[in-house]
C-alpha cells in the first residue's frame, strides 16, 4: 500500500459500494410488507454496531501474529466466513445477470467473464480497486439519486406508512434477512481496513457504510414507494423493474441498463475487497 497518497476519499466510496454489494439487486426481499421500511432502519442501527464489534475484533486478530500457530487458525475461521461472503455475492450477481442482462450466454460464460475482470482488479496494485471504487462510487450515487428525483412523480409516500405498530418478534422477524443481506457482510471491512489499509482511514470507512445504507434506502425507497412493499418484494429484481418505468424523451425509453452497471460495479468491489482481505491476512509481516 502506497502511504505518500491520501486515500481517504477512496475509502469513503469502496466502503459504500461494498454496502451496496449485491443487495441493490434484489431488495425489499419478497417477505416485504408495510413494516420492510422500519425493518431496513432497525438493519442499519445493526449494520454500524457489528461494525465497530468486528473493529474491535479485528484487532484482537490481528494481535495474535506473535503467536503464529493461534493466528493462523484464527485467519483461516475469518477468511471462510469471507470467502463465503464473495461467493455468494458471484452467485447472486451472476444469477442476475443470466436472468436480465445477457439471457442467451451461458452462466458459466458470465462467471468466467466476471472472474476475469475480477483477477486484474485483486492482482493489480492495491490502490486500482481503491481508484476504481472512487469512480464507480461517484458513477452510482449520481445515477442512484437522478432515478429517485426522476421518480418522485410517481411515487407514493404512503405505501411506507405503518398502519399497526409490529411487535418485537415481527421487527426481528422482518429485519433479520437485511441483517443477513448487509449488516454481516460488513463485518469484512474493519479486517481490510487493518490487513490492507493499516489501519488508517477508520472514519471515512464509518462514513462510507453509513452513506452506503443511505443509498440503500434510496433504491428500497424507489421500489416500495412506486410498487407498493408488497408488489415489489415479488419482482425478482425489484430496482431494475421501478427504473425501467422511466423515460427521458424518446431516445432514453428504457432506463433499467443503468442497473446493470450498478449490480456490476458494487458486486465487483465488494468480492474485490474480500479476496483481498484474505490475501492480507496470510500476508507475512
């Protein structure tokens, strides 16, 4: 890692992206009702608790390189659960790029594609995917907050009203697959931010997962308030449907390729950093 350069911006944007990962894909989830907003806010609450927790652990991890045989164990515990984290978002990406973007390619076709873009970002130098994410981040933001203000016409602030206050078993019950989709994942980044940052750039890293669950909401808010909760939880890709109703005269009719992008940048960041993570922690010192 080059240490004359200020990354701290960079930061800021892998650390959305990674938040975004592959839950703009397909969330509200099909258990969606009129509680999936409230649902969402109590996921983010959890999203910045287990990420300080996993700080904290993280460091723990760390510590233990003077003890080489209980670290190395320990690397390997940390790097199952990360691995598993990116292969589930290659799947998940992969899935959806079978389904919506190219149909008529194989899916292992798309997977190899995916993984050979993939190796020049994790074998480059470490800053690439650190420049990468900054431009990609600022790619999405912009179009993630234009479809919403495009959208605002047609949406509904209703269809996030609760009617009936849940109780806590329904809370849980309904905020327990954002937790799975985003709040764990997350507990990867304070293992990067150590293994590959040294542990510089702590709060934009903060800044950065809480500006990734703000645009998290704008692509929940964007399905549930156009589709109503329940209506987009059963769309299987419920983001790119609400922003293929939009159009921008007649050379702009279909607008959902935009979603492709964004499905292909932060999924691409977020296994990005856990290889990376990985690599890092069997790094010798």
């Amino acid at each position: 890692m080059e240490t004359k350069q200020n990354y701290a911006l960079h930061t800021v944007a892998l650390s959305a992206l990674f938040l975004l990962g592959d839950a703009l894909i397909d969330i509200p989830l099909p258990s969606a009702d009129d509680k999936t907003f409230l649902c969402f806010l109590a996921s983010v609450v959890i999203t910045v608790i287990l990420f300080l927790i996993s700080y904290y652990i993280s460091g723990l991890v760390f510590s233990l390189k003077k003890h080489p045989k209980i670290y190395k164990a320990s690397a390997t515990v940390v790097s199952l659960f990360i691995l598993s984290a990116a292969a589930v978002t290659l799947a998940r990406f992969v899935k959806f790029a079978k389904a919506v973007i190219l149909p008529d390619v194989n899916i292992f076709a798309l997977a190899a594609l995916f993984l050979t873009v993939l190796l020049f970002l994790i074998f480059a130098k470490e800053k690439t995917l650190l420049k990468y994410s900054l431009l990609s981040f600022i790619i999405a933001a912009v179009i993630i907050i234009f479809f919403f203000i495009l959208s605002l016409s047609d949406l509904t602030p209703q269809n996030i009203f609760i009617f009936n206050v849940p109780g806590l078993n329904q809370l849980l019950k309904g905020t327990y697959p954002y937790i799975l989709r985003i709040a764990l994942p997350v507990c990867i980044l304070p293992f990067y931010l150590r293994g590959v940052l040294e542990g510089k750039y702590k709060k934009e890293m903060l800044i950065g997962v809480s500006g990734g669950c703000g645009l998290s909401a704008l692509v929940l808010l964007n399905s549930v308030m156009l589709f109503g909760a329940e209506l987009a939880g059963k769309f299987d890709y419920p983001y790119s449907a609400a922003i293929s109703t939009i159009s921008v005269g007649y050379l702009f009719s279909r607008m959902d390729g935009f979603s492709y992008f964004l499905g292909f940048a932060c999924a691409l960041v977020r296994i990005g950093v856990c290889i990376t993570t990985v690599k890092s922690l069997f790094k010798k010192s």
